[in-house]
C-alpha cells in the first residue's frame, strides 16, 4: 500500500510535490501503511525524514543536509533503500 507523506516546509512547493510522488510510488513495494514525514526549516538547510513502520512499533529518522546533497530526491530514495533493506516486499 502507499505511504502516507507529509513534506512541509522545504522551500518550493514543486518539490514538495515530486517528492511525496516519489516516495509514495517507493513504498507501493511493502504490504501495510507507512507513515512518512520530511520537514524543512526556516532556519537552516537541515531536513528530517522520519519514516513510521506500519506497525507504529518501529521508527527511524534521519537528518538530511542539504549543503551535502541531502535534498536530492535520487539521494532520499537511497536513504530510504537503507531503511527498507531487510523488509519483505509484497508479493502482489
């Protein structure tokens, strides 16, 4: 099932928009619901992605830099290919 993704605050709206996109045809791949949030902030180029499993039991957050490429969209998708690794994907 798709994830449900907030991304708030991150400066452009249009990529707010391909974002969520991305990550919601990301998580299409794992049985359940997802949670996924990635907020900006006004006062520096720091992200924080958080991603809830669909259990509610596991979360994980990560700091996104954007001086460091971190607000790439390719280079969240491989983040979130890190989370996920060891997750079964849906066999439908």
């Amino acid at each position: 099932m798709p994830a449900t993704v907030s991304a708030n605050f991150l400066g452009n709206p249009e990529t707010e928009k391909k974002l969520r996109a991305r990550v919601e045809e990301f998580f299409k791949k794992y049985p359940d619901d997802w949670r996924v949030s990635i907020f900006g902030a006004q006062t520096n180029t720091v992200w924080e992605l958080k991603v809830t499993a669909s259990d509610g039991r596991k979360e994980w957050i990560h700091r996104l830099h954007g001086e460091d490429g971190g607000h790439d969209i390719e280079k969240i998708l491989t983040v979130l290919e890190q989370i996920t690794v060891e997750l079964p994907v849906s066999q439908f």
